[in-house]
C-alpha cells in the first residue's frame, strides 16, 4: 500500500463532495 495512492483517494472523495455540495445547496 502506497501512500500516495491513499493520498490520491482521499484528494479524489474530498473533490467529489466538495463539488456534489455546493451544486445541490445551490439548487
């Protein structure tokens, strides 16, 4: 297990919400 690899997953599952977020407060 790398920790870059669980760096990018984290990085990846942080983006996601972050965007999902403001789009449905928005709506």
């Amino acid at each position: 297990m790398s920790l870059e690899c669980s760096n990018t997953v984290s990085d990846n599952h942080y983006l996601m919400p972050i965007t999902i977020f403001p789009q449905r407060k928005n709506n």
